[in-house]
C-alpha cells in the first residue's frame, strides 16, 4: 500500500508538473529560470515564438548573451544588486532575436531559495516591449518636429532637426522635403543625398511623391510596390529602382 500510495504521488506531480509547464509555454511573456551565473536551466516556447531560438538552443547558455554587448554587465549588476536587496526587481533592455536584430524587453526576476538541487535560481519574466517603444519614440518625434517648426529660426535650422529627429528611429542618409506648387503642378525638392547626380524639380503627374500626396497619408513604398504601380500606369520609372 506504501509503495502503491508513493506512485501516486509521483503521478499527481507529475501532472502537476505537466500542468504548470503547459502554462508556462502558453504564456505571452519569455519566461526563463537561470542559476547564479545566468546558465539559462529553463525557458519557455515564447522564446521561440518572440525570438526565434528553440528552447534547445538556450538551455545551458548565458542568459545575458541574449542581451546587446553594451548593456550585459549593467544588467547583470542591476539584477543582482536588487535580488540582495529585495529578492526581486525589474530591468529594460535589447534583447537579440535568431535573426541578428534586436527588439526592446521588459524583464521581471525574483530569486527562488533552494529551487534546483538546494541551490538558489532566478526566474526571468521578460515581456516585449518592441511596439510600445517605437510608437512611443515616433510620438516624440512627431511632437518635437511640430515643436521645431515654431522654433525654428530657418528651414535649414528645421530641415536639421528632422534629419536628428528621424535617425533616432531610423538609419537616413538620403532625405528630400518636397514643395508642391499647386499652380504649375510641379514638385520641387530640396535635401541633402549621397548621389551627385538629382531632379529637383519635376511633374507632379505619374510621380511616387505625387501618388502619395494624392493619397492623403503617409506610406512605405518597397521595390514590389513602386513596380506594381508602375504596371498599373500609376507612376512612371525614371533610372533604377532601389
């Protein structure tokens, strides 16, 4: 009866555990438990599906290699110093996906005594904060961009601070504010480029600027667009397309 009872102890955890880690790989948040010197011992499938690392690939790798280069040993000490302090904290960073690229994460930890073997562990809530932070960051800089206008004391003075403005969401090299003289119906631009070689004043007609004013909003035009409108007799191609 003793040896029949302690079975079916084992297969009430046993389910127990199954329960639990069914919840943890449903959960939306990464969630990983990693020892002392951050050796990740166990994380669950929304690594995969936010990142793209199978949980494979983590187990027994450095969970601050996840982080970007800059911010590892600052995250680390600020892991620790609040896990002495409170048994718990939180932390921002980058976190790197399988791709190479990074998106921003929102970590929560808390230590947890005597978890694996008698030795103490730290379990990791790190949720992805990626498209709050861009929109956040576009707001900023869409309300000092209005804000320059006023305070500008020259179109070069504002032209320089949508060049800023814009590199800090984005990589600009090339950028050209365009004039729409409504009369001539011609566009003329003005700007700063890496090409010697530019039109700075040209029909409004069968132009992707043009398309675009007509279209009332803001857009994103990749290579297969600008040809499909192009075939559609929407605007015309001029030299290569990028």
């Amino acid at each position: 009866m003793k040896e029949l009872a302690a079975e079916l102890e084992n297969i009430k955890l046993l389910m127990k555990k199954r329960e639990l880690m069914s919840i943890l790989d449903n959960s939306f948040n990464m969630i990983a438990n990693i020892d002392l010197d951050g050796r990740i011992i166990f994380c669950n499938e929304a690594y995969h599906e936010i990142l793209g690392f199978h949980k494979d690939e983590l187990i027994d790798t450095s969970f601050y290699n996840l982080l970007h280069p800059s911010e590892r040993s600052n995250i680390k000490e600020q892991i620790f110093t609040q896990i002495l302090k409170e048994s718990r904290g939180k932390a921002e960073s980058l976190i790197i996906t399988k791709e190479g690229y990074y998106k921003f994460a929102e970590h929560k930890y808390r230590l947890l005594p005597g978890n694996i073997n008698g030795k103490d562990t730290i379990v990791i809530s790190s949720q992805d904060n990626t498209e709050k932070r861009r929109s956040d960051l576009v707001l900023k800089v869409q309300r000092n961009l209005a804000n320059s206008v006023v305070s500008s004391n020259s179109f070069s003075d504002y032209y320089n601070t949508i060049v800023r403005e814009l590199n800090t969401i984005m990589e600009v090299n090339n950028l050209f504010i365009a004039f729409y003289d409504e009369d001539r119906v011609m566009l003329k631009v003005t700007g700063m480029t890496d090409e010697n070689e530019r039109i700075e004043t040209f029909p409004e007609n069968l132009s992707l600027t043009g398309y675009m004013l007509r279209g009332g909003k803001a857009a994103i035009y990749y290579y297969d667009d600008i040809i499909e409108l192009n075939r559609e007799g929407k605007v015309s191609l001029m030299g290569t397309v990028s």
